[in-house]
C-alpha cells in the first residue's frame, strides 16, 4: 500500500508540474453534452445505433469534447428525417431509393436557444428497403468542409456566451458555495471550459471556493485517518492525511497524525513520503491539485443527478 502512495504521489508531482498549463486542451475544452437520436420512424435499432455512433464521431473530430461527465450548458443532438423511398423496376431486381435528412443541432438547454444547425442530406439505394436505408447511412460522412463550418460557427457563438455572461456565471457558483451547495458550485464553475477567457476569472475563485471546502472536509477526512490509524492500518491513514489541504484548520493536527504514522513504517518509506508531500504542497501543485480536486467534485456532482435532458424534450423545441 506504501508503494501505492508513493507512486501516486510521484503521479501527482510531475504531472501537475508538466502538464497542467496544457490541461484546457483535453479536459476543460467546449463540452457539448451528446444526445443520441431515440425512436425513429423507419428505422429499426441497428440503423438506429450506427447513426449514433456517427453521430458521436461527428463530435469528436469537430475537436469538442463530448465528454458527458461534466455539465454542460449546451446539447447537440440530431434529428432524423427518413422523407423519401422511392421503388423502381430495375429489371431482374426492384430497385429502392431513400433520402434521409440529418439535422444537427447546437442549443442551450436553459434557453432552449438554438446556436447552430445544419441539414445532412444522406442518399442511398438498395434491392430492399432496409438495404436502401443502410447504405444511406454508410455515406454519412464523419468531417467535411460544411461540418467544420458548422462546428467553428456554433464554437464562435458559444465562445461569444460565456464572455457576455462570465459574470453571471461566477455569481451563481458563489452563491451555491455560500449556501455550501459545493457540488453544484464546483459544477457551475466547471460549465465554463478553460478555452474561453471566463476560465482565466473563474480559476482564483475555484481555489478559494476549493480551501472553503476543505475547511469543512479537513475533519471528516482527519477522524477517517484516526480510525485507520487505531486500526494500525498507517498505510490508509497517511492516504487519507495526504488529501488534506495545508491551508485548512486541521492541516497542524493532520501533520501530528503523519508525524505517528511514520514511527510505523519504515524509515525509507517516511522519508520518501516527505520529500514528496513537500515538493507536492509548492504553490504551483497546491492550484493543481486544488483545480482538479474541485473538477472531480464536480464529475461526481454531475453523475449522481438524474438526467434531464431526453431526446423527446428537445424535439419539442
């Protein structure tokens, strides 16, 4: 378990030293949330599926994230049409022709403000109808000139949202912090994605919304390495003293705590623990830390809600 600590602790170190200033490009980009098409006419489950799952790699070559495991306060989705079939005698076989028509749409759910849509126009033929219909949808192209346009318009508008509404935004998260709400807050905050200049005005504010969190979590998590530690499980308890943040009210009883735990474990391994909790509290790690701390409360936040968001719902709008 020792061994465990230390490696995650290493992971800690020169990962948020490397690489975190580079972290907006993967984690915190525009988040579109993805909802798949549901229930169409004319199409059974399968053709259904593969239009899903173009539909999902559409997104991820427009270089959006369509990450559904942060809120978002955009949807896309796609609304499918199946508006002509055509039959023809083609001699031995009968020939059927269909169109489908493919919508894309960008939205605010809040608003119900649609900020992007373009038509797909798909055609295909076949000796059946299914047929028809499926090779239809293998021409359904995943990145084109008319999608990029699309995708780099709808990024403009939102880019254009959060600046024009960053305040907004802020205000709201503070508030749901200051009625400790810290999931929806870290949630909030976390909506804005770090490719757009609100990021910049909202990451102090996550830090400090972050030690305001910590200073009520410092005791749960210090009671937590007690018992660990009465259980003589030392290992467990420094694993739970390691998350606690140097500048809550607890961090001097927490260090008491560390200091028994290493009397029981080896003198390498208390060492090598040291060295690595110091080189991890610098300032730099600390905001990491602290950033991505707040990040995973707001993962966890997001996926313990119900989902409100259903296809029918949007198809009204």
């Amino acid at each position: 378990m020792m061994q465990k600590i230390f490696s995650l602790l290493c992971f800690i170190v020169f990962f948020y030293h490397g690489t975190f200033a580079q972290s907006g490009a993967a984690a915190d980009k525009i988040r579109l949330s993805i909802i798949n098409a549901e229930n169409i006419d004319n199409l059974d489950e399968s053709q259904l599926s593969r239009i899903n799952s173009k539909f999902s790699d559409i997104v991820t070559a427009s270089g959006f994230s369509g990450d559904g495991a942060l809120a978002s306060s955009f949807v896309i989705y796609p609304k499918i049409l199946v508006n002509e079939m055509k039959e023809s005698d083609g001699g031995m076989f009968r020939i059927f022709a269909v169109s489908i028509d493919v919508t894309i749409v960008v939205l605010q759910y809040a608003t119900k403000a649609v900020f992007q849509s373009t038509t797909l126009e798909l055609k295909g033929n076949g000796d059946s109808r299914r047929a028809a219909i499926d090779n239809a949808i293998r021409s359904m192209k995943t990145n084109s000139n008319e999608l990029n346009t699309f995708f780099n318009n709808a990024r403009t508008k939102i880019v254009r949202y959060f600046a024009e509404n960053c305040s907004d935004i802020i205000k709201k998260g503070e508030t749901q912090m200051s009625q400790k709400n810290y999931g929806e807050a870290f949630s909030t905050f976390f909506s804005i994605p770090s490719e757009v200049d609100c990021f910049n005005k909202v990451r102090p504010v996550i830090t400090a919304a972050f030690k305001a969190y910590q200073s009520q979590k410092c005791m749960e998590l210090l009671q937590t390495a007690r018992a660990s530690y009465s259980n003589r499980d030392f290992d467990n308890a420094l694993s739970y003293l390691a998350r606690i943040d140097p500048e809550s009210k607890c961090y001097a009883e927490s260090n008491k705590l560390m200091n028994e735990c290493f009397k029981n474990v080896s003198q390498e391994e208390a060492r090598n623990f040291q060295f690595l909790k110091e080189a991890y509290n610098t300032e730099k790690s600390l905001e990491a830390k602290r950033i991505n701390a707040a990040r995973d409360i707001a993962v966890e936040y997001y996926r313990s809600q119900p989902r409100a968001i259903t296809y029918n719902t949007l198809l009204v709008f």
